[in-house]
C-alpha cells in the first residue's frame, strides 16, 4: 500500500494582597499597584499591569541557579543545611547566604529541623519549572519550530505545548527521502480510528481512505475548503456513503483554510507545519506516543473541529 | 507553615507531583535567565507579542517600556542574538521561536499572578486539585473571590445558593454534609427538572442517601440523578454546572472553609471546572441507585 512517490504534489492556497514575600513589596505598593487597574484599560496593557505585580519576584528566584538549586531540594521535603548540601553539592558558605536571602524576603521559613518553602514559593517554583521545561523542548526541536508558521495553532495550546516534550521528530534523510510519508502512512494503517486535519492531498490519501472506510476504521476527517470536493471525488460518492451510512466516517470542511497538518489516534499524534513561504514542510514531522502529547492533539483537532 | 514537621518529612499540602521525578534542568538555565530576570528583555518580548500591529521600532519601545535608547537597543541585541526578534526596516518582530517563548511567558505570568493575588490559593490545601488543573488556573482569571464578612457571614453560601437556584444540570464535587448546601441543591434540581450528578465517598454518600431519600427518588424516577462513590476523603468542594464553575477548599489543618469561595462564570472557567470534575468521576465507581 505505501509507495514512494517521486514528486509529491503539494499544493498550499493560500487584594486584600496577602503577599507571602514580605519584601519584595509592601501590601501597600501591591494594592496602589492593583487600585491602578483600570476596568476599561485595554487587556494587553493588563498583561503589562500583571506582569509588574510578580516581576520582581520571578527575577529574584530565577536570578540565581543556585537559589534555584536550593528550592529544588526543598520543593518537597523539609530540610537542614546539611542534606542540602549532601543532595546539591553546593559549598555551606553558598547554601546559608542564599538561604538567608530567601528568608529575609519570605520565600522560604525555618524550624526546628530545617528550611521549608512557602506555598507560594511552591507555586511559583512549580511554573518556573514547566516554564524552563517548555524552553527546553522549545530549543530541542528548534529546527521544528523555527521558520514555521504556528498562527494556526491557538495560543490557548501553545500555552501547553510542553505536552510534546516527549515527542521525537521525523526528519527525511538522503537514503530515506520519503521517511516521513511512510511512517505515517505506516501509522494509519495501522489504526482503528483516526483524525486528520490536512489541505493537501498526497496521491497515497485516496486510496488508503478508501481500504480504511471500509475496514470499518473510525475517521474524523477535516479537508481545507479547496480540497474537500476534490478528495471526495477520488474517493468515490459509493465509498463515501458507505462511510456515512456505517457512521465510521466524519467529513467536515474547514471554515478557514488551515496550515496545519495534524493526524491523530488514541495511540499517536504527529504534527506538521507549514514554513514561511506557505509550503509545507514535507522533510520534518513532530511524532509521539506520550499520553500528554496524545490529549493535547485530541483536544487541538476537537477545538478545530468543532469550528468547523 | 509552622506546624512541626519532621526531618525530611514530606510537605503535603500542596501538589507537586512529578517535580521530583523530574529535576530541573539547568541546561538552558541562561536563556530562562536572560528572559525573566531583566525588566526591559521581559517588556520587550511582551510588547513585540502583545501589540504584534504596533509599530515597534526603538522609539516605540522607548515609550512603552520606559527605558532609555541605549538600554533598549542592548536588550534588543540580547534576544537578537538568543534568536527571539529579528529586525527588518528598523522595525523588530518576534521569531517563531521568540513568539512560542512569549506565549508560553504569558501563561507563567497569568498563573502566578493569580497565586499571588488571591490568597485563597495559598492559604488552602491544594493536595487534591492535580499539577495539570493548578498549571491552569489562569482559566480562572475572571474569577470571584467571595469572602464572608463580619457584617455577612454566610455571603459565600448565599452567593452559592443563589447561583444554584438559577442553573440547570449541576456536576458536584461533595467532601462534606451540609444541610444548607444539599437542601438547596435538591430544590433547585427537582424545581428546574435537571440533573443532578454528584461525586462523594461512602460516608457522605450514606448520609445524603439517609436524609434525601424522598427528592433521590423523584430524581431517580425521572432519570436525573448519577452518583460515584469514591475511596478517597475528599477536600474539595466544586460545582459546575453550564453557568459556572465555583470551589470551596479545606484548610491545611484539614477543616473545610466555608468563609471562601471562588466563583467563575467564564467559559475557561467552566471548562476547567467539568474537567476537575471529569478527572474525579473517572476515579470513581457509578452507583445504580435505583438498585439499592
């Protein structure tokens, strides 16, 4: 059933402010700061307004690794100095100045057996972790994301996009020039159910919708407006009925054309982007198996679905 | 945070699953660095994404972040070079990378924003609102936060009653007994003829079973009642419904909080209400009521 093609024809149209770090601001500063907001004020001068209320706290705990180091030893157990030291490797003279300082602006508190974090600390070590494991995955696929066109994606799942931190990237190869296609082809026929979001059409498609419409495979179909009358003539009105008819297909067509190519199962997602110029990039696909990755492109094709 | 704990003993009142599992990584410590610790890098990436139509060239920057030319043009070489904003024309715009980065810095500030704002976060014990739900609570943004007075004691239940009164099929979280709550909740559903689900343990499911019999059966009768037994004490008290979304918490010593409640009528916020919702009832084991 898979073939190589040798020329893919790919065409793309188109407070009361009870503020646990007691000295970072005084509960005053905080509430002139927050009696500022004004209701009408445009929401992006807000996101400006929100973002001086933490800066100053998201600056001193980011500003140093080794107060980093020091919180990720006690993010979830209490703590002397001395198993501090044991679990970072930092020098005693390094662990007690920095933990002073985080004490004195009321990050982190003492008792009897050791240095324990505020929730709030927690909290906000917790988002500067998911923040610096996004950043992460961000420069691990760089060539992925960088000079492609994500405009398509809601922010809303940019937001998440960490969730494919466990995704490996496809990438065609001299001796392989054709890797990409086939090990999705490969993953297709494999499935027994299946969504896609494509506005192209490779010359495989046709055929292989037609085996899975009438191998009962569920589809989910959702075809840019160009191409949806065009893939519904190569694959015949009969099949296309049966699908109906048996509730096994989904065929939508896109409001807006989309620049996004995204297949998608309860086993995989693998995700395609379009480069600059508009053309998609037919050399590189981002492919998981991870759950997270999984929810997030069910939930990504749901939200474009359901737009539709 | 003063109660005695002992050494190395696990703090408990807050989520923080899978932070230890997976330790920071420092590899990228540098660039993580370079966006959060400076003010005018910050505003620079905020400006270029928040206001993409603005023409953002360095007078405009200037103004926006208030920094004078030399600093700006020094921060703009720094993220030039960490490959977040290119300049054409004179004029900067966010890479692709730049602009994932300020997506994803946004989301960072909306969350603690919130923390930090509402104390209603860090004074409660949070042990059973999940990592995923607490990395999404700027989907409660446009949340109430409703206090009790010494003037009004009771404003956050009446509050509750209130907006239970006027909604239709309700999606319950239920940690504790509570005879204003339950007497309100079944007079709404019977009298709004909607459906009423409801997540507890056997001990509060006992206890409702006993003292609502009557309404349980006109509901069961009209098919409008689903109830989940779960093995867990509960310590979270949430209801949503297609309206709202509302929460009630416990505090650290293990009382429940009726002097606070967090009420959110947006549709981010419903959504994360039936999905705390969702991850609970699949926790849990459906009871045929009409079998017992």
């Amino acid at each position: 059933m898979t073939k190589n093609y040798g020329s893919v024809n790919i065409e793309t149209k188109n407070i009361k402010v009870l503020n646990e770090f007691n000295t970072v601001k005084s509960e005053d500063d905080d509430l002139k700061l927050l009696n500022k907001f004004d209701l009408n004020k445009n929401e992006n001068d807000e996101m400006l307004e929100k973002f001086d209320f933490v800066r100053k706290d998201l600056k001193f705990l980011t500003n140093s690794q080794i107060r980093l180091e020091i919180i990720n030893s006690i993010a979830n157990f209490i703590k002397p100095i001395k198993d501090i030291h044991k679990e970072t490797n930092l020098p005693y003279s390094a662990i007690s100045l920095n933990i002073k300082h985080l004490e004195e602006k009321g990050f982190l508190q003492s008792n009897y057996h050791g240095y324990v974090l505020n929730n709030l600390t927690k909290i906000f070590f917790k988002e500067i972790i998911e923040f610096n494991r996004s950043i992460n995955m961000i420069n691990k696929f760089f060539d992925f994301f960088n000079a492609h066109k994500f405009e398509e994606i809601d922010d809303e799942f940019l937001k998440d996009i960490v969730s494919l931190d466990n995704s490996k990237i496809i990438e065609s190869s001299l001796t392989d020039v054709y890797k990409v296609h086939n090990t999705i082809i490969d993953s297709i026929l494999n499935s027994k159910d299946i969504y896609c979001v494509f506005n192209f059409i490779h010359p495989d498609y046709p055929v292989i919708f037609q085996d899975l419409i009438k191998n009962s495979v569920n589809i989910r179909l959702l075809l840019s407006k160009d191409i949806h009358f065009i893939f519904k003539g190569l694959i015949g009105d009969e099949i296309i009925n049966k699908g109906l008819k048996n509730k096994n297909l989904n065929l939508k067509k896109l409001k807006i054309n989309k620049n996004l190519f995204l297949i998608g199962s309860t086993e995989f997602i693998y995700l395609g982007l379009f480069k600059e110029d508009n053309s998609f990039d037919q050399n590189r696909i981002l492919f998981s198996t991870n759950e997270n990755a999984i929810k997030w492109g069910e939930e990504l094709f749901n939200k474009i679905y359901g737009s539709s | 945070m003063a109660e005695i704990m002992n050494s190395n003993e696990k703090c408990n009142d807050l989520n923080l699953d899978g932070l230890k599992e997976e330790p920071f990584d420092f590899s990228n410590f540098q660039e993580l660095r370079t966006v959060i610790s400076s003010e005018s890098r910050s505003k620079i990436l905020l400006q270029l994404y928040l206001n993409k139509s603005d023409l953002n060239n360095v007078e405009t920057l200037k103004n926006k972040i208030k920094k004078p030319s030399p600093y700006i043009l020094n921060s703009v070489r720094q993220l030039e070079i960490m490959g977040l904003i290119k300049r054409a024309n004179k004029t900067f715009y966010l890479t692709s990378k730049g602009s994932i980065m300020a997506i994803i810095f946004l989301k960072l500030i909306e969350n603690v924003y919130i923390f930090k704002k509402h104390n209603f976060w860090t004074t409660h014990n949070l042990k059973q609102i999940p990592s995923e739900f607490l990395n999404h609570v700027y989907f409660l943004k446009d949340g109430m936060y409703y206090h009790s007075t010494n003037n009004d004691l009771i404003k956050p239940l009446n509050e509750y009653l209130k907006l239970i009164r006027s909604s239709e099929d309700l999606n319950i979280i239920m940690p504790i007994f509570s005879k204003p709550h339950l007497d309100g909740i079944f007079k709404s559903t019977i009298k709004n003829k909607s459906t009423l689900k409801i997540i507890a343990n056997e001990e509060i499911f006992n206890l409702i079973f006993k003292n609502y019999k009557k309404e349980i059966k006109i509901l069961i009768k009209r098919d409008k009642i689903r109830f989940w037994k779960i093995n867990l004490d509960l310590e979270i008290f949430l209801t949503n419904s297609s309206k709202f979304s509302s929460l009630n918490l416990f505090f650290k010593d293990g009382h429940y909080d009726d002097s606070n409640l967090l009420l959110d009528k947006s549709i981010k916020g419903i959504q994360w209400g039936l999905k705390l919702f969702n991850h609970y009832k699949n926790k849990g084991i459906l009871i045929y009521l009409d079998r017992i």
